[in-house]
C-alpha cells in the first residue's frame, strides 16, 4: 500500500454489499508483483502519502502477478493477466471477472490469479464466492498473507468478525508489523466496540507505516470517541497541516471542534470538507462504509443539522 495515484469512485453499485466495502474498493491501486519476486505486494492505502488527501480509503486488498510461466503460452497468458488486472484497477470489475476466469482456465494453479480473481467477485458483491477463491489460493500458496488479508475484507463485509480477526491475526503472528493487517483489525475492534482496542491497532498501524494518513485520522476518530479530545484535535491538525486536501480529517475536525463551541472554525473547515467528499454528510455511510465510532458521527450530525436550520 504504496503512495501509487489513487483511483477514486463513485463507480456502479450492484447492491447493499457494495455500501459495506466501497471505502475498500475505491481506493483500490492493484499493484503488481514482479515475477518470482518473494517480497509482499503492498496497495495504495496502507501507506498513505499525498495521493490521500482528497478520498476515503482503508487498506484494500493485495494483489500480485504470477510467477514467470513456463508454458509455450507464457506470453499470452501474461497479456491476458494484464489485461484482467487493468480491468481491475480501473474499477471494471464486470469485465475483470471474465478475464480472470480465462487467466483461471489457463493457469489453474496460479495462486495469485484466484486471489485477485476472488477480489473482484466481492467489489461484484458476492463475498462467500470471494471467500473460496481465497481459500483456493491458500491452498496453493500456503506462506503468501495476501490471500488471508483479502478473506478478511470478505468476512468483514458479512459481518463475520471473529473469522476476519483470525485472518488478520495470522497475517500478524508472522508479521507483527504488517500495517494493512493492524489497520483492519482495528476496523474490526470498533465494528466490535472495542474502541480502545482500535485506537491500540490503528496507532500501531501508524507507527508500522509512515505516513499512513487513514490510519492516524482513524486513531484519532478512536480518540475522540473514548474522550480524548485534546489528543483527537492535536492529530487532526497535525493531518490537515500535512494533507491540506485530505477530508476525513476536515471531517472529524468539524465534529470535534463544534463539539467544543468553536463554531466558526468548525464551519470553515466543514467547507473544505464537503467540497472534498460529500458523503461525509450521510451518517450511515460514515458508520457502515468508512466506519466512524458513533460518537464523532453523532457529532457531526449535530453540527449538520444545526447548519440546516440557520
């Protein structure tokens, strides 16, 4: 999860799955892993950087391109890998699947092509499918993380917590500082209500990976909803000095600080922000798709709908 440009939404939305992860999907940058390389594939998000500043996003899945193929095909089977990887960057995940399904046909055993093909399967909204596509990479390629981080998101998109904590938890015992894995079992912490526990994970996430704007903005979100507002706004500002664009901390800033009484500051930086992203104005894509802690959400809607009334 590099600072590669980020690809922004809104992109078709195929129904009610499709709400639960487009904080996922959106920031979707499908890197691709040298061939027979052994070093982990990272995605936009994780890092951060100044790509963010003007989008939601959470650690997305990982994606890798297959070992070099030894076939006399190897060279259509590498364009049409190509190929289907594009489609997913770009968002075309309709036209990505077919593409992975002859990737799949080609090479069945190519443990990066199931995976990849089973994130699509859940951007399409159909997760217990996107499961067993990671589940088939597992099989074969037992060591590699990516497939279990990716059957994480599945799970957390069906609510299964205690399943993608496992999954996370595996990525963590052989990488204690994996930033994508801490990140989203921080997600899961607070999905669990356990916002010390997701201020514990998105700090470390934070500190795993140098400018990991989502994860310090989520930290101090976790801050904000256990009481600690003086370190909330501290990191807030900190955010906004270094990402001026970046709207999830404008976002939470406004609810913070009109929290308090500063109104007029509150204000002027909900203009930013709305300008940024206005979904920022729904509270339920801001629980169920970015996934504030509630108290800055009911906060925020505090704020919006006093501005509605004046």
């Amino acid at each position: 999860m590099s600072v590669a440009p980020l690809r922004q939404g809104p992109w078709p939305t195929p129904g009610w799955i499709w709400r639960r992860l487009l904080v996922v999907l959106v920031m979707v940058v499908l890197l691709a892993r040298p061939p027979a390389a052994a070093a982990q594939v990272r995605s936009a998000a994780a890092a951060g950087g100044p790509g963010v500043g003007a989008a939601v996003l959470s650690p997305p899945s990982r994606v890798a391109e297959p070992a070099s193929p030894q076939s006399p095909d190897a060279s259509a089977l590498s364009r049409l890998f190509a190929q289907a990887l594009e489609a997913s960057r770009s968002g075309r995940f309709g036209e990505a699947l077919p593409l992975w399904n002859r990737v799949l046909e080609l090479a069945p055993e190519d443990a990066a092509a199931w995976s990849n093909r089973g994130n699509v399967r859940l951007a399409l909204g159909d997760a217990e499918a996107a499961i067993r596509d990671q589940e088939r990479s597992m099989q074969l390629d037992s060591a590699n993380p990516d497939p279990h981080l990716n059957r994480g998101t599945a799970e957390e998109a069906l609510g299964r917590w205690d399943a993608a904590a496992a999954d996370y938890g595996w990525i963590l015992e052989r990488d204690p500082a994996d930033a994508s894995a801490l990140y989203n079992l921080g997600n899961v912490e607070g999905s669990r209500g356990d916002w010390q526990a997701a201020r514990d994970r998105f700090e470390a996430a934070s500190a795993a990976r140098p400018g990991f704007a989502m994860a310090r903005s989520s930290a101090a979100l976790a801050a904000f909803q256990l009481g600690d507002l003086s370190e909330a706004e501290r990191e807030l500002r900190s955010l906004i000095r270094r990402y001026p664009l970046f709207a999830d901390a404008r976002a939470g800033l406004t609810a913070l600080l009109w929290q308090r009484g500063a109104a007029g500051e509150a204000e002027s930086h909900w203009a930013a922000a709305s300008g940024l992203d206005p979904r920022y104005r729904q509270s339920e894509w801001l629980l169920e798709v970015r996934r504030w802690p509630p108290e800055p959400v009911a906060a925020l809607a505090r704020f919006l709908r006093l501005q509605r009334q004046a």
